[in-house]
C-alpha cells in the first residue's frame, strides 16, 4: 500500500509538471485535471472495495466504472452550463481510470500470490517438522 501511494505522489507531481509546460506543449491544464481526477477516483474506488469484498475482480470494475460515471457526469454537467461536449475530456478522465484500475489489479493480484507462496512454504516446513519428529 506504501508503494502505491508513492507512485500516486510522484504521478501528482509528473502532471503538475505537465501543467507547468503546457503553456509550449500542446498537452492543455484541464486535460491534466482530468487525467488526475480519473486516476484518483478510480485509485480511491479500487482501495475502498478492495478492502471491503477482498474481490479483485469487482474492485476493478467499479474502479474504472466511477470514473466513467465521473467522466459521463462532469460532461453532463458542463452541456447544462452551455458549454459543448467534450469526447476528449471523457476519454481522458476514462483512460487514466481505467490505466489506474489495471495496475491496481496487477499489483493486488501479484501481492496475493507472494502471501500464498509464503503461506504454502510454511505449512510444508511445519509438515517437515512434524515428519521428522514422528520418525524419531
């Protein structure tokens, strides 16, 4: 959990690095907000329903689901204020929810398997253990 919310830290920092160079770039400061809010709700649905169900597959869904709905809601939102539809905020927003929800499911799953082996390695030393006490 250390380590993703290091590379949640750093990744804050790479976007308001980009937002500093957006003025000579053509990469604008509101697709960089979007980018960062896809990836902190998607980050932040994924945590909480992780840790909820313990179901990875469902905390990937809903991850990447909240920022779709997030995406679908500030666009909504924006067509009411007479602003026109922007396709490449939503994609933006979608996008980096779901890059977000797919590393989270890489690294929860990887993080699984290391816990299983060391559970597996264990109970095959207590099972020695108990073998070699029964033959002497």
């Amino acid at each position: 959990m250390k380590k993703l919310i290091t590379i949640l830290f750093l990744f804050a920092f790479t976007i308001n690095a980009q937002i500093q160079l957006s003025e000579d770039y053509s990469f604008k400061q509101d697709k960089a907000y979007h980018v960062l809010a896809g990836t902190g709700i998607s980050a932040g649905t994924f945590i909480l329903v992780n840790r909820k169900t313990n179901d990875i597959d469902l905390a990937f869904r809903a991850a990447w689901m909240s920022s779709a709905f997030a995406a679908l809601g500030k666009e909504i939102i924006d067509c009411s204020q007479g602003k026109e539809l922007s396709l490449s905020d939503m994609s933006y927003t979608i996008g980096s929810g779901l890059l977000t929800a797919c590393a989270f499911k890489i690294i929860t799953k990887h993080r699984k398997k290391k816990r299983a082996l060391k559970f597996e390695s264990n109970i095959w030393s207590l099972d020695n253990e108990f073998i070699n006490e029964r033959s002497n």
